[in-house]
C-alpha cells in the first residue's frame, strides 16, 4: 500500500527546497518556483491552525533578519491539504517533473526587399524621344535616304547608309569610315542623278 502524504512533509519539504535554492550565489527561490500537487488547497492563516504558525514562522524570520541588518536567510512557509486520495508516490512524481520549456521566440521576418533608387539627377523628361523630321525640307528638297549619295562640304563623296530623322550616317568614300552628321547645320541641295545611274545625289553644304 502507498503510504498517505502528510500536510506537514509537504510544509518541510517546501520550506527547505526554498532554502535550499538560495544558497551558493544563485538566484533565490519563491515558492511560485516550487511545484505544487495538482488539486492541493493552499491553507490560509485564520482558517488553519498550521498556516497560522507557517506565518509566525516567517515573520518572526524576517523580525531575526532585520535585527541582524539584513544578513541571514530569507523563508517562505506553507502548507497545503491535498486530495484524498493523494499518495507519496504521486508527490515526488509531480515534483520531479520539469518545468514546460517557455515557447520560442518566432523568428524575425525577412528584410524587406525594396526597389532600387533611381538616380536623384535622372529624370524621364531628361531624355526625349527624338523626333522623326519629315522626308523634306523647308525648300521642298527630298531628303536623303539610305541607299542615297551625297557630295559633303568637307568629307566629299559618300554613301547614305542610315537616315534617322535629323541624323545621317554616312560612309566616307575615301577610307570607308562611317561618320553621323546633323542635317540641321547642313544646306540640302538635290542634284541630278549621274549618267546611267538611278542613284539619288545630293549635295551638303554649311548652313549659313
């Protein structure tokens, strides 16, 4: 048979536990850290006899403490009734068993990943769309086009290899060298095709 637990072995046991914990530098006890048998009715001063004196007890502790400028060790006493059917075995089970693990921190969300910058001298009006210039000229000149030949003030003969509005990219006849020019500087002449020839020419000069 399991012998029947006694209000007094548990008063004992948790009065010397807290004790017990306080001593070689580590953190004081309280009797919230100790544990306690489920369905145990904490007993109260005025209503038991035991708790009265558990409450002498600790306040005549604390008068000792006092008188000796806060030295010695501070006690926490009290008792509990518990069930009927409580047995020691049972006690030292729920005792030896350990505290629940306090739930773990969730992790820290991801840094926000945010759009880059944009330069704070870029702007989209910086950069128009260039415009296309019509095929002709004020004085009604055909425009040249690729495919076209040009006789240019100062690189002479050379060949229309794109026409981008008010830009030409020539091929220079002497070396072969691409060159981009602006029309808007240049004097547009149209000229008469060569003999034999369907090829478009046309004559650049400096605007004046």
């Amino acid at each position: 048979m399991n012998a029947k637990l006694s209000i007094k072995s548990i008063v004992s046991l948790g009065a010397a536990l807290v004790m017990l914990s306080a001593c070689g530098g580590a953190k004081p006890a309280t009797m919230a850290d100790m544990p306690t048998y489920p369905g145990a009715t904490e007993l109260k001063p005025g209503e038991s006899t035991l708790a009265n004196t558990l409450a002498n007890n600790v306040a005549q502790n604390d008068q000792l403490k006092q008188a000796m400028g806060g030295a010695g060790t501070k006690i926490d006493q009290k008792g509990f009734k518990l069930p009927a059917a409580a047995t020691w075995a049972e006690a030292t089970k729920a005792a030896a068993a350990p505290d629940p693990e306090p739930p773990k921190p969730a992790p820290p969300p991801p840094p926000a990943t945010s759009a880059p910058k944009p330069s704070p001298t870029y702007s989209a009006s910086a950069m128009p769309m260039r415009p296309v210039k019509p095929q002709t000229v004020d004085d009604n000149t055909t425009y040249p086009e690729q495919g076209d030949a040009v006789e240019h003030f100062a690189f002479g003969r050379c060949e229309v290899v794109k026409s981008d509005g008010d830009r030409l990219h020539i091929r220079l006849g002497k070396d072969g060298r691409i060159k981009e020019i602006s029309t808007d500087m240049l004097k547009i002449t149209e000229l008469e095709p060569e003999p034999g020839s369907t090829t478009k020419r046309f004559k650049l000069d400096r605007k004046l």
